[in-house]
C-alpha cells in the first residue's frame, strides 16, 4: 500500500507543481493583495485594509457589471437547462435514427470559442444581419441592449450546450436498462417511465451541469470581449469583463486583486454547494 501512494505521490508532483506556479501561487498573491495599496508596477506599498473592497463597491460600472450578469443568468440558465434537456430526452434511447441528431448535438464542441463567437457577431451584425434577411425582419440585434443580452445568451448556450448533452446523455444510457424493463411489463408507458424512473435517475447530473452552467454564466467574458465588447452603452458589460478592463486595460491591481478574491470565495461557496448537493442526490435516490 505504501508504495502505491509513492507511486501515486510520484506521478502528480508534476501536476501539483504546475497547480502550485500558475495557480495557488498568484491566488495567495492576489488575496494578500487585494487587503493593500498596490502601485502601477504592481509592487505592495502598504496596508489598504477593506478600502479596496469598499472603493469596488462604490464604482457604478461594477454594480453596473453585477446587474447585467445576473440578468445574463436569468436568461441563460432556464434557456440552457432546457435545451439540453429536451436534447437529451430525445435521443436518451440509441436507435439508427438518432445518430444524425447526436452529432448535431454534439457539433458546437468541434467549434472554439473565438470561431463560435466571430460567426454569432456575423450572423447579427447591423440591422441589415444574415439572419435579419433570412427572416425578413428589422432587428437591431446587438445595437440594443435588450437584444443583444439575448444574443449573447443565444451564444452562451451553444458554447455549453456540446459538453452538457454529452454528460447528460450519457447519464441517460447508463440507466440500469432492468429497471426500465420492469417498469414497461408492469405497464408504464414511455411518458410514465421518462418521468418517474429515468428523469429521478439523471438528477445529479443535471444538478452539476446547472451548477457548471451557473459557473459559466458568472465567469463570461472572452464572449463579451469578441461579440459586444460590453455595449451598447456597456449594457452588456459583466462581472469578468469589467474585470478585463480595470486589470488589463487601465492597470487598476486593487480592483483586480479584489475581484480575484471575490471570485476565489464564489468558487469555494460554489465547490461545496456542489459537494452538498451531491451527496444529498445521492442519499435521495
């Protein structure tokens, strides 16, 4: 047993070294940092306290940046559950009939992000847009901050959809197909077997791939980047993205180290809010 665990401890030194350079390192940094005045050149110069979580707080543009990513969430988060679902639902049974749909299905997966989001700026660009003169209609996609809020949603959902049909399919064909098949000579029709048998038997999986698509939601912002750059009238501006501006863009450390350990606390909240909900599916199941 021993010299498992020292083979074991062996084979991921290299990923516990890596995980140590290029990510608790500059987290440890960024905590320390976000508690103290830090200069241009990013060098401590002294103890800020909470002043640069309360200078955060009082910037419009990031409760701005917070308002506009709950609202993305609430578009998102229904809109993706429920197509993956119903996805999946649809082709939870392998039959020959169901290849074409599944490599549909899984097909924004073979697509980048950059690709994926340059194709969505063309398909919605100005008034006269592809899809505009496909449908013989004059919107204003992504010059109205109410549309294009549901374009980026529209995007959201095709960069999560590949990998949540795949997980959730697959938790659909791992069904103890026995189960199934007492249910059907006991007299359960399909409708009756989807819904009291098989949608109880993938909750968890659909409870982490909303909680991944939570996590998404929350973190966007290369999209934001590549198809609105926040506007218009940074309407669309979210919290990661302001975070690229204040970071990158105007070199502002205390807003970025204590954005960095905002998300560092939502991480944590969200790991173990994940955890718990596991369990309890389950314990339930």
């Amino acid at each position: 047993m021993k010299r498992n665990n020292s083979k074991a401890c062996i084979l991921l030194m290299p990923s516990i070294i890596l995980a140590a350079l290029f990510s608790f390192f500059p987290l440890a940094k960024s905590l320390i940092g976000s508690f103290c005045t830090i200069s241009q050149q990013g060098k401590i110069i002294g103890f800020a306290g909470l002043d640069n979580f309360i200078s955060l707080f009082s910037d419009k543009a990031f409760i701005n940046s917070v308002g506009h990513t709950m609202l993305f969430m609430l578009v998102f988060l229904p809109l993706n559950t429920f197509l993956v679902s119903a996805a999946a639902v649809l082709t939870r049974h392998k039959t020959k009939h169901t290849a074409i749909p599944e490599y549909i299905f899984l097909m924004p997966m073979a697509i980048s992000l950059a690709s994926l989001s340059l194709i969505f700026r063309e398909i919605f660009r100005g008034r006269i847009s592809i899809i505009n003169r496909m449908l013989s209609i004059d919107v204003p996609w992504l010059e109205s901050p109410g549309y294009a809020l549901i374009v980026l949603s529209f995007l959201g959902v095709f960069l999560d959809f590949g990998i949540d049909y795949a997980l959730l399919l697959s938790s659909f064909r791992n069904i103890d197909r026995s189960i199934i098949e007492a249910a059907e000579i006991d007299g359960a029709g399909s409708f009756r077997t989807l819904v009291s048998i098989e949608l109880p038997a993938v909750r968890p999986m659909l409870s982490i791939i909303v909680f991944l698509a939570l996590k998404d939601a929350i973190m966007i912002s290369a999209p934001v980047m590549i198809l609105t750059a926040g506007g218009p009238f940074r309407s669309t501006e979210t919290i990661m993205y302001y975070y690229y501006l204040e970071a990158f863009r105007s070199g502002n450390h205390g807003a970025e180290t204590s954005i960095t350990t905002l998300m560092a606390l939502f991480s944590l909240l969200f790991m173990l809010t994940l955890l718990k909900r596991r369990r309890y599916d389950e314990n339930s199941f």
